[in-house]
C-alpha cells in the first residue's frame, strides 16, 4: 500500500510539471502583461474597497477615492479627483480635473439633465450641489441644469440646486468664495471673483455680477440683481437691486454711498473714485431742490462734460437705469443724507 501510495505522488507530482511546462509558453506572457496593468492601475488610481463605484462611471489618473464613496453610474471624474469618506456622486456629474469633495460632500442626483463642474473646485463638507431645486413650479421629470466653473471654494453646509425648468440654468462662474451654510437656489447666476459670507441666501433667480462681497447672514429676494464691486451689510434684507459699486445694509437694505474700501482694493484710482463719489451725490443727494427725478439727474450726469467720460461712471449710471426697467425690482431705497 505504501508502495502504491509513493507511485501515485511521483507521478502527480510529474504531471503537474509537465503541465506546467506544456502551457508556460501561452501563460507566462499574459500573466507579466496583467502584473504590468495593476500596477500601472495602483500607481494611478487608490479606490477604497469600501466604495461602491458603478462599473460605467469613468474615472480619470490619479483619483483617490476615500472609504464609503459611492459613485453612481453617469458619473465622470476628471484627472487628480479626490474624494473623502462618505463622499458621493449621483445622477448626470461631471468634474474637471483636481476636484476635491471633502466628507460628507453629495454632488447631482438622478434627475433628467446634468450638473457640469470645472477644475480646481474645492467643495467643503456635507455640501449638497446640483439636486432638485424647492421650487413648487418644477416638474418632476423636466430637464434641470447646474454648471459651476472653475477655481471655487465651497465650504461646508453650502447647498446650490438646479434650475426649475428646461429652458434655464443655476451658474456659477469662477474663482468664487462661497462660505460656509450659503443657499443658492434655482436660476441663479453667479459670476465671477465673488465673496459670499456665511449664511448668505439668494433666493431664485438672483443675479450677482462680479467682485461682489456679501458680508454674514443676508437675504436676497428673488429676482434681485446685485452689481459689481457692490458690498451688502451683515444681517441686511435685500429686496431690490445694488447698482454697481455701491454698498448697502439695514435691516431692510437702503443704499450708504460707494463701496469705497472695495475699490480700493480693487485697483480703481483716485480719479476713478473721486468721479463716482461726485456721480453719486448728483444722483443721490442732491443739493438743488429743482433737479427733478432720478431719471432727470441720471440724464444730467450722463451729459456731464467731465463725469461722462470716464467709463467707471457710466457704467454705474446704466446700472442704475437698467434697475428700472420693466420686470426689474428698482434699486434699493436711499436717504439724501447718506454719506459716500
């Protein structure tokens, strides 16, 4: 028996040489390619085998992907993606390269439409972008749209949903600062080089133009326009336009002359500035008691032989102009004793 038992040892031990040799010519080749192929896919790639990653969603190199992800599958990920535990991408999501969703970050949701999202974004924790946006008018199945640009900083608790309809979308420009617990709802438009403070709340359709600066926990109704270079007050109300370059607050936000610090900072002269302060005491505070209506001494600045020709002062004045026209809110109230 023991004799036998060696035999058949031997023997097996044979065939697994031979086996092993009869197929190494065909097995060796694919095996290096495969060991090749993980570590290129190591080198560039770290996804926690916690996460649920859909086997459609595309990923770009060198994404890191934390543990508790979910990445569902219309998602696409750009180059250098990096994802935080918890994190998660949903419906239509696109991402440019260098994203970075801290934990607790939702982005899209599975919706008809899209949320497209540039490079280099930085999107705080337990922020909810691109879901369906609060207004009772949506309807459920329509195509909604976000589209955030480039260079943001979104910090924690910000929300910024879609827009209500088709025809419309919620946009965000570039090289935003939006802190912590900000709204921004439906349609809104944001642009560029803008600082929104904390507890900042733009209902829908609001427009904020570039380089605005919004101090803490202010309300803007919606349909509002906010103009460039513009400062808003903590706390304030804003139910009207801010022309360009002005600042405003109060509990129900009233024009207090120009955001001078603001141009200050932002390269305008002392030319500049001297010329606006002078546009807006003809226009706001006026010393003679016959120079009519706002419209009329629009007018009179806008045929001024000195002020008319600086661009800074006309661009105010058609920000003041444009405030009235129709389906516009007017600009915000102002008191003739306010000081620029």
């Amino acid at each position: 028996m023991s004799s036998l038992l060696y035999t058949r040892s031997r023997f097996s031990a044979a065939l697994r040489v031979f086996t092993l040799r009869r197929f190494s010519s065909t097995v060796t080749y694919a095996s290096e390619e495969e060991k090749v192929t993980d570590a290129t896919e190591q080198n560039s790639r770290f996804i926690h085998p916690s996460s649920v990653i859909h086997p459609s969603a595309i990923l770009g190199d060198v994404v890191s992907i934390g543990p508790f992800c979910t990445i569902g599958p219309f998602a696409k990920l750009g180059n250098a993606c990096q994802l935080y535990p918890g994190s998660h991408i949903f419906g239509n999501t696109e991402l440019g390269d260098n994203c970075i969703l801290m934990t607790g970050a939702v982005i899209g949701d599975a919706l008809p439409g899209h949320t497209v999202i540039g490079r280099n974004n930085i999107f705080g924790h337990h922020v909810v972008i691109g879901v369906k946006c609060q207004d009772m008018k949506y309807k459920f199945g329509n195509e909604c749209f976000l589209e955030i640009g480039d260079n943001n900083d979104i910090r924690e608790h910000v929300s910024i949903h879609r827009s209500s309809s088709p025809s419309d979308k919620t946009v965000i420009g570039d090289n935003n600062l939006i802190m912590g617990s900000c709204h921004i709802a439906h349609d809104c438009k944001v642009g560029d080089n803008n600082i929104l403070a904390n507890s900042t709340l733009l209902a829908g359709h609001v427009l904020v133009e570039d380089y605005a600066h919004t101090a803490g926990g202010i309300v803007v109704h919606q349909f509002c326009h906010i103009g460039s270079f513009s400062f808003i007050g903590g706390g304030s109300v804003v139910s009207q336009d801010v022309p360009k370059y002005t600042m405003v607050s109060g509990e129900r936000a009233e024009l207090r002359g120009l955001n001078l610090e603001g141009l200050r900072r932002r390269g305008f002269s002392a030319t500049e500035i001297k010329s606006m302060r002078a546009a807006y005491r003809e226009i706001f505070m006026p010393t003679d008691t016959s120079s009519g209506n706002i419209e009329d001494r629009l007018a009179q600045v806008e045929q001024h032989k000195e002020l008319s020709l600086l661009p800074a002062v006309c661009s105010m004045v058609q920000s003041i102009r444009d405030s009235f026209a129709e389906h516009r809110r007017g600009i915000c109230k102002f008191r003739s004793r306010s000081g620029s």
